[in-house]
C-alpha cells in the first residue's frame, strides 16, 4: 500500500476497444502519474473490468472534481460503471461477532499493530461474552440480542447505527446470526462473511461435521459477500488445508479455525485495498 | 518401500485392550522383526485399525501358514477382519481409459521408470484412441466400445478379462463411462477412479464448468474407491490449486489436470503398498 | 487431545528385535489401555523411535512408581532414552518477546480461547513496548533491558526466574535478542525459536530483504530448537507462501507474520502434546 | 492462450509518466483490440514493465512493419526495450535431458497431447537411453557425449544445431551436465533449468541428500534461466511439499520428481506465452 495519497478507479462496461487508451489519457494529460494498472476481460461475457491507481500529488483535477469529470469525459462514452476512492481516507468497517475470537483477535492485531489502513468504529454482537476484548482495544462494543420476535426491529437498530457511524463494509467475524432479507438487501456486496466450509461443499450449519461423516481429505474456509441467498454470495478468497483419518471433529474445528483466520484476513485486506469488483455472483479480484 | 521381502497385515476390530501386544507378541515369539507399525482407534465408533509389516526373513512360520496361524492365534480372538500381503509379489493393475491421455501418461510414465511395483496386465478402454500409446510401452490394450444396448454384455467380459488376468484393482484413469452396479459390487474397494472436483462438490458431469459458473478460488480433484453410489465412495486422496477469475474453464481444466494426475498417482502408490483399509464410507491411509 | 489422564512415554534405542512387543507387554500386563502408538525406524542410523499414550484410569501402576518400574523392567534391556509425561500437568511455558506483536497476539488467543493445555507464568522481554498486552490477559511481564555488558547478568538472572517457576520450556515469539551459549546449553532441546526463512536459505538478519534481493518465489519460516549454532538447530516445522515480482520486502515482511504465527503455533502444540523427538540434530515429529 | 493471432510486447524501461497512454494510444489509433495488459512498477529501481496482448485481425498496421512503427513512435521516446512476438508462431524448444525421464516425459506429454503451443524440433543428450521415447514421439534425438577432452567442442556442435533449427530456447529437463560459461553467454535467458531445491538453498549436487541431512520439513523445486554462475540464474517458478522424519532420501527424491515436473512446466509454459521479463537477476512473471 502506497504511502503517499492516490486514487483509484474501479471500473466495468462492455467490452469494447480504446477503454485503457481512453482511460490512461484521461489520467495522462491531467498530469496523472499511474502507479498501478490491472483489466481483465471475460471472453463469455464480452465485459471489461479494470483498477487503476495514481498519484493524486501533481495531478490537476481537484480531488472533488475527479467523480465529475471522469464520468462526463470517459464513463458516459463506454457506459461504465464505474467507484472512485481515495487511499489517504481509512475505510470504516464494522465487525460482528457471537462468541468466537480466533478471527476476532486476529483482526484487532492486525489493526491496532498498523497492519491495515482501517478505522474500527462499532463492533457489534448479539452476546457480552467479547465485550472486554473489545474494551482492551478501545473499541465501542454494542449488545444486540437477537429473538426471533426482536429480530427485525433490532437489525433496523443495527442498520441506523451503522449510518450514523458513517460505516463503509460489515466482516461477520463468526456471527453466528443469519442476517435477514432485508438487512442484506441494504448493503449489497457491503458485508463480507467467513465460512467455515471450502463451497459450495457443506453449506449450512456444521461444515466441519459434515465433512468429518463425508471423510474428506481436505477442509477449508471460503470469504463472500453475504447475499440473501445463504452460503451463495460472490465468493472473495478461499484456502484448504489436508486433514487425515485422525482428525476427530475438533480437530478439523480447530484446524479450520487457522484457515478462516487467514481467508477472511486475505478478504478484508482486499476490501481495504479496492481490489474487489464484484459482478453477477462472481468476484474480480485485483492485485 | 522396502527392497527386502516383507509381510503386511492390513487389520481391523472393535477397540479393546491388548490388540497391539498380541499382534506384536505374535510377531516377536515367531522372530519378525517389524520394520513399521502404525495402528489408529476412531473414538466415535470404538474401533481399531492398524498395519504392521515385518522381515520375511527369519520368521520361523513360513509365508503360506501365516494366515491360519493368525487367524487361529490373535485374530479370532479380538473378532478381526485382516488382508495379509507379500511385498516381493507385485500387485497387478488395470487401467481404463477413454480418450484423454495425462493421468495415462503420468501412469505409464511411473510405471515404466520403476517408481512403482506393480504389473499392468491390460489397459481397458471404450475407443481406440490411446492404443498406440499403450504399445509403445508394450502393454496389451483391449477396446469394449459401450452402447447401452451392449453395455451388461461387455462389461461381463471385461470382468472375465480382469478374473483371467488375476488383476487385484482398477484404475479408472479418467474412465468417461459410468460403471453399472453389478460391475461396482463384484470389485469393492478395487476401483479406484479420479474424479475431477473436491468431492463433495460439483459431483457428476463438467464440474470445471460448474467450478467456473460458480465463481470458486480453488479447484481440486478427488480419488476415490467406486461405488454404486456415483462419486460417493471412499475418499483416498484430494488436493487442490488456487484460480482466479482469469481462468476461463478451458484454464480450470488445464490446471486440473496437473492435480487429477498427482491425486490418482498418490493413491494408486498407497494402493500398491497396503497402505489404504477402507472402512463403512471412509478410508483409513496409513503412511 | 485426549480429556482423560493420560500418560505419554517417548522412547529411542538401537534398533533391535521386540521393543514394540517388550513395551506393550508391559503396559497391556498392567492393565493399560493404549490410546495411540507411533514407531519410526531410522534405517540409516539403525535408531528406533516412539511415542506410545495409554490411559492412567485402571492402570495398576501408580503414577509415581511408572518411571522406576518402566526403567527396571523395559528401558535397560534396550538401552533406551525415555521421557515419561502425564497430560493432566499442563506444560509450563515462558514466552519471550521483543517488539513485534503478531507471534505474541497468535500465542495469547490460543491460551485464553482454550485452545492450548499450557500455563504461561511468565512473559520476557528485552522492551516494555508489549506489556500492556500481557496485562491484559493477566500474565506476568519482566523487562530484561539487555546490552553488551550486562547481558551475562541479566540471562542468569532469566535463567534464575525461569527454574523459580518450574518452567518446562521457553518460545521466541520473535525475540530479537541472540542468546549467549551457555544460556542456551542450559536448556537443551528447551527453548524454541521462529525464524522468518524457509531454513537454510537466508540464515541470520534480514532474511525477507535477502529474499527480495534473490528474487525468490516462496518465502517461509522455519520453527526449531535453539542451539548455540545460529539458526542451525533441529527443525520443528516449516512451511512457505508464494510471493511474485510485486511483493516489495515489506510486502514480504506482511506475508511471512502468517506464515510465521501458523508455524511457531505447530511447534508449540506439538511440544505441548509430547509429539516432538529430537535426536541428533533432527527431530522425529510424531502425529 | 487465445486461438486467434494476436501480437504481445514485452516492454521495459525507466518508469516515467504517459507510458501505458503512450502505449495503448499506438494501439488505439491503428484499430488494435487489447486482448489484456499488465504492467508493473518496480518502485526501488523505478522501472517500467508491461506486457500488452492485442488482436492482429483489424490491426492497420502489418505486422511486418510493426516493430518498426513501435519503435520509432514509441519506444524511443521513453528508452524502451521491447520484444515483439506473434502467437499463431509456434516458439521453437530444444530439450537437454540426460537419464531420468519424469520431466520428459512429462513435456512430452503436454506437447503430443496439444497443451503446449509448441515445436520441438530436437532433443540433445549426453546418452543414448532416452532415444527411444524421442522415437516413439516422433522427435529427433542426437547423442553428443561429453568428456573433459571433448566437452567445447561438442557444445560447438550443439550450438551449430541449435542455430540451424532455428531454436528460441533450451529446456534442461534434468541435463547432468554443468554447461561452460561459453555456452551460457551465447543463450542469455534463452536456457531454463530445473534445479531439485528451493534455491537458495542446497545448490550445487545432491540437494535431497543435504535436505535429509539437515532435517527439513519441505523440499522443493526451482526452475530459472541459466546463467555462468551455477544455479544463480534469475527465478522463473518455485514450488514445495512437506516431508517429514519418515521421508528417507529416496523418498525425498520421489516426492521431489513431482515437484520438478510441475515447477519446469510452469515456466516453460510463462516462456511460451511470452510471459516473462528477465531484469538483471530477476524475472517479472505476467499472468
């Protein structure tokens, strides 16, 4: 990650000629000094998918103007859709959580070692028991207990608090709540959740159980945007390990726990780093 | 494996006291010398399982009486299920092929360079595309096209061919047919067939498209001994490779093929060496 | 790991005829029921190795009386080397740490989530930086301030509060200090060390820059006994990440902490649980 | 790899701003499609490299004439060095082997199955062994043995050779023999080795015999361009597996052979699709 302020441009259309040469003019003759450049073009689908960093020291578009400019000189023409962000501004993220802490501490160590570029406002849980971790990293730690008759009324808690708090992403960090319609609905490929299962194998509860009765030699854990769909989202970053005839349940818990540490790390870093473009129910993941 | 003539005793029983004494008591009363043992108790179901191989020469029962010496001494005893193997008589091998030639290779390629002990009596195939491969390596390679019409009638003879031959297993070397029940239940736990995902994702047909469709990270291959339940059986080995979203499914099934080449290779080799002791839906893999 | 008492022997001798059957005679004659049992034979140095667990519940041996009875009746006849361990004393663990935080943080979850049978009494340090930390989770912290010349002083001093607290074995959780010999001849085979290289490439300091300079395409990190040759003691567990032409030294100085805290952990479990043999200057690792 | 002709540019120079413009207005104004681009900056030497795929179909410029017209509209301007090459020509290999035939087979394997875009219009060998597998592919297959006495001049030879059928690189497919410095020089990144370790550890001979010696717990595989300075050539591929105390040499050699296979075919695989850029003593490997 640059130290020094950049922007980047993700952006996708159909695909066409002249996109990167527009695209780099554009940045070229506004004095832009391009750090990085990644397409990708998906044959089946004839659709352009591009990341483009540079060095906003120097370049003659103000900051604020950028979204404007870069929409009425280049977007409109190739019908891109297309973000902009600015890396010297710290994405915000919220994390929920049950009871689990392996990804938990994980992600407060790498937070508050200066790892990540992120600012924690609120995390969220429907128990206590992580309360005073929370505390120890002078994070806001909010109680939502979920019934099935508090459900909806206090996930729209949730939904408000998350606005106030100005929050760009949600990590379900083991929360072992299924997020209702709704609630996914207003944050679409804004909440990314770690799956304790390589899918689409074991979906649902118990991965770890199945694939214990199923036998399978490997185990592993899958990061993905949360849709409606439960299990079915746009799927981030995903890793295995090899398990044997003597890995009881535990010990594929246990083993499997040191992957979704990993793959949701490797997710939230990506997110971090606008270098995820989701699109349909699949992700391009940039370097 | 060993260059020196050994036996090996493939065993299983309910879990109860004294099991590894009276096997190696057995052993030692009779001068063996054990070259390994390793032995595994599933807490679950309360059952033991252990290999144990040993130095032919020196042992004072000769080779054909160990049988009934352990049956009547240990193995009536604790109510074991045990195979007894030679390692100086090599196992014999089919293989079934279609048209696609890398596991084959692989396969031929292991075989001829002396990585493995083992005999190929025949190679088995619906068409006649590999042939000439086979003859370069001076195997007999016999065709049974497959209609459904002839289907029973043909594979009734590849079972007498396998019988004549006294073949001890199967490889189904990406084997484009699916094998009937009958044929299944007559070789249990001697068909070993790769098949071409993390099983138990993507079962059945074009499961690199599927992996494609679905937007995964990672693709794998499973080995696995065939059943009548289709791509249900014993898993023996599976491994995985990390994609991205440049792999188009002709790249997902280029990739695959590296892994569906390592995982078939690596348990045939356990196969070869007594190594594997199939048990209800799961395999037991010594080292 | 088993939630019974359990006891564990580790044993090693010249290879020879019965030693499996000579050690699970005793224990099956004295009513012991045999949880897991691993052997290994070194065919080059002719050596035997093993590990053999078996519950204390209804064994007719005291626990105190074990040792001089095994010694008497077993070890002698073989020359053998053991160890004897109860799992229901926890090993006691002292952790050594400089400034760095992600080992530390990796090691603490583990210990406060359950996941570890092990009681830290101490954490050492050559800095203050990481006390609050220790605080936190309610373990003791003393600063070691180390120079030139008061190192001697201060590592008898460590020495001293480490034998006080009946500490089994000590962890460089990325210590940054170089310990004298005679501190490391004090605990043979006792203290364990993460060094960020897949060992031997990139010995001694700066090895992620030294790997960057090469232009290598996996990195690692190496866990091992410490030994007062630099870096070239027995090794415990290994294991690497791929890295490209994009990863500038602290990129790979990011990517090796995960592989740094997943390969200390495996070192740490495996000496909790017993698994680990060191002989000569390797290491038999058993499952 | 696309079925259609397209041109790629392998690019290098200081970095600077406008390039990827400069590079992708050339495109765009001759009607040019890109097919993909990649590009990288190395921030510590502040150096520019980029590979660009784009269709010949529609392109107004023929291609004849191409390398010229980038050279003086482009290239110069920016100090560029560039190789331009054309995918429906096959690129022109030339394997070295010696005796072992995994990584032979293996090529092979993936050259007659039509994996590979590729011609291989020789094989050269010090030994008469592998001629009949070359024949049986239908391969030409020439014997320079070689002694101290005859060693330059036989490498004059197989230089001539290699001239003459018009080779664009060498492939040492485990070649036992150390090649002068001579021989080197006139093939600068033209020659790609597969080494038995993870270089840089355990170069020179016998690699898997110092593994065992130390003890470590993964073994690997590099393949890289060959340069004067023995095993010191710039890093294509590198890859490993874990082994363990039961792993003696020879199984060390087994699991290495896999590893061989997969990490040479790697890069010969990025080399025909001219996909790596040597820079000094490194290599920038394109998706």
């Amino acid at each position: 990650m640059s130290t020094k302020a950049t922007a980047v441009l993700l952006i996708h259309c159909p695909d066409q000629k002249g996109i990167v040469a527009a695209v780099t003019d554009f940045l070229q003759h506004n004095n832009g000094n391009v750090i990085s450049l990644e397409q990708h073009v998906d044959p089946n689908l004839a659709h352009f998918f591009m990341r483009v960093e540079w060095e906003l020291a120097g370049f003659t578009i103000e900051r604020e103007k950028i979204e404007d400019y870069f929409s009425t000189l280049v977007a409109r023409r190739f019908g891109m859709s297309h973000q902009l962000h600015f890396t010297d501004r710290n994405p915000r993220m919220a994390i929920f959580v049950s009871k689990a802490s392996h990804c938990f501490y994980d992600i407060l160590q790498r937070y508050s070692s200066g790892e990540w570029q992120v600012e924690i406002p609120i995390i969220i849980s429907n128990h206590e028991s992580l309360g005073p971790i929370a505390e120890r990293f002078g994070i806001d730690y909010r109680v939502f207990p979920i019934t099935k008759q508090t459900k909806a009324e206090q996930e729209e808690q949730e939904l408000a608090l998350l606005r106030e708090l100005d929050v760009d992403f949600v990590v379900l960090a083991r929360y072992m709540q299924i997020l209702s319609d709704d609630f996914c609905a207003q944050l679409p490929n804004q909440i990314i959740n770690i799956h304790h299962s390589f899918l689409p194998a074991f979906k649902g509860a118990r991965p770890y159980h199945s694939a214990y009765e199923r036998g399978v030699k490997v185990i592993g854990a899958t990061s993905h945007y949360v849709t409606s769909d439960l299990d079915e989202g746009p799927i981030i970053a995903q890793d295995v390990t090899h398990v044997s005839h003597r890995d009881e349940p535990k010990e594929l818990v246990r083993k499997g726990k040191d992957i979704e540490k990993r793959v949701l790390s490797q997710a939230i870093r990506a997110q971090l780093e606008h270098k995820i473009l989701p699109f349909g129910n699949k992700t391009i993941v940039f370097h």
